[in-house]
C-alpha cells in the first residue's frame, strides 16, 4: 500500500497549477493533505470526488481559506472521526481518523505555535490532546498510522540553521520534547528509523527563496505504531516535487 501526505498550502491553489494530475498519476491508495484552505463547497467536482476515490474533509468551522485536511482513500473506510473531541481545538478543522480492519489512518495539520504565547500554549495542548486520543486506540488494540505537519523538526539533522532557530517556533526545546515524548510512547518516525543520517527537507520558506538554497526544515511526517513498523518498506521525502512550500512525503506498507 502505498501511502502519500502534502501539506498543499491551498487546495485551489494546488489545483491550479495542475497537480491533481501528479496525484493521479502517483496513483496512492491513500493521499493525504493538510491545510487544505477550503470547504466542500468551495472545490470542482474533481477534487470534491476525484474518480476512484472515497473523499473526506474536515475545515475551519469559522474562518474560510484557512487551515483544513483532507483524505482520499481507494478504500473505503469503516469509520471517519473529526477532530479530537475538544471544541475549542477542534474548531480549525486540523484533524481526520479513518479506521480499517488493518489499522487506523490520521492525518492532522498541527497547529503553529508562532503568533503569541497563547498560540504556543494551544500548539502543546493540540499536541497533548492527540498523544491522547492515540494512546486510548492502542489501548483498544488499533495499529496506527498518522501523517502530516507537526510544524516541528524533532533533532539538528532535521533543520538547515539549528543554532539560529533554538528560540523559533517550531525549534523550540519544549515542542521537540513532546516528539521525544512521542517517539518514548513507541511511535516511529518511518524516514528518520530507514535513514538515520539523512539529511532532507519537506518546507522552505518562501518569502526568503529558501528552496533554491535548500536552507529547509522537515516538519512534514509519517509515524507509525510499532506493531506496524516491520511491515514498511519504504519511507520517501519527495522533494523534487514542487507545488507548494511543502513538499510531498511518501510511506510505502506491506499490507
């Protein structure tokens, strides 16, 4: 099974410059997208239902153009859950879990925590939140599989300027401490265990042409839970692919 996650950066904007076709083409069984920057009614039939495809949305309930995920599955789910269950947290619309026989799928778009210390505090409460709700499917005997941006990079392997970032959002000690937390619990970061001294990039910061220079960070992951681990075969940051400031990441299973 083959596995696909982008942080599109807008959905419509994405569209626009034809990467549904790239989608198409790459042909996942599931493609996962964060900050998809639109509701439902906003898409063209082809991206609402892309031919072959079971599709799936979660969105901001207030602010348009802002945040959202999405899954499209060759499969069909048994079930879909929205959200971790917290109304204020909930409410940008960062999160979905659709459940199989073989394992459960998320994929969530974690908040920044840049904008205040109030953004931090509710970028570490999201994070604890979804520790959570993970813990509690482990418990009920489900295998997981969870991608996305954590807007973290977890060690200095995983960021261009690591010295220069130590007090940025997204660096900071505290949010690299809930992914050791995170990695303590079991869960495996699939590219970092099948490539423990690479060193690869999935954002760039566009306001600055970082692409070009490859000044990057790799905040854009898959994790799977231990059980599962032994079943990959593959783990691929594709980041010859261009179409957003992110790039795709790709996750490859025996199942």
């Amino acid at each position: 099974m083959k596995f696909i996650s982008w942080n599109v950066n807008g959905i419509r904007a994405w569209h626009k410059k034809g990467y549904l076709d790239w989608f198409l083409n790459a042909s996942p069984d599931f493609f996962c997208l964060q900050e998809t920057k639109a509701h439902i009614d906003q898409l063209p039939p082809e991206l609402a239902s892309p031919a072959g495809y079971h599709a799936y949305f979660d969105h901001s309930k207030g602010r348009k153009g802002y945040s959202g995920v999405a899954v499209y599955s060759k499969t069909k789910p048994e079930k879909v859950e929205y959200g971790l269950g917290s109304e204020i947290h909930d409410n940008e619309g960062r999160f979905l879990a659709l459940f199989f026989k073989e394992f459960v799928l998320i994929t969530i778009y974690f908040p920044n925590g840049g904008g205040g210390p109030e953004r931090l505090k509710f970028k570490l409460e999201y994070y604890d939140l979804f520790l959570n709700y993970i813990e509690k499917l482990r418990a009920d005997g489900k295998s997981i599989i969870f991608c996305g941006d954590v807007n973290t990079a977890h060690n200095e392997i995983d960021i261009a300027r690591p010295k220069e970032n130590e007090k940025h959002t997204g660096f900071l000690r505290i949010e690299r401490d809930w992914m050791d937390k995170l990695m303590a619990a079991g869960y495996i970061d699939t590219f970092r265990a099948l490539h423990p001294a690479e060193v690869r990039y999935s954002w760039w910061d566009m306001k600055t042409l970082a692409r070009d220079r490859n000044v990057g960070w790799r905040i854009d992951y898959f994790f799977v839970s231990p059980d599962l681990f032994p079943l990959v075969k593959s783990a691929t940051i594709l980041d010859s692919v261009y179409g957003s400031d992110h790039c795709p990441v790709e996750l490859e299973i025996k199942l």
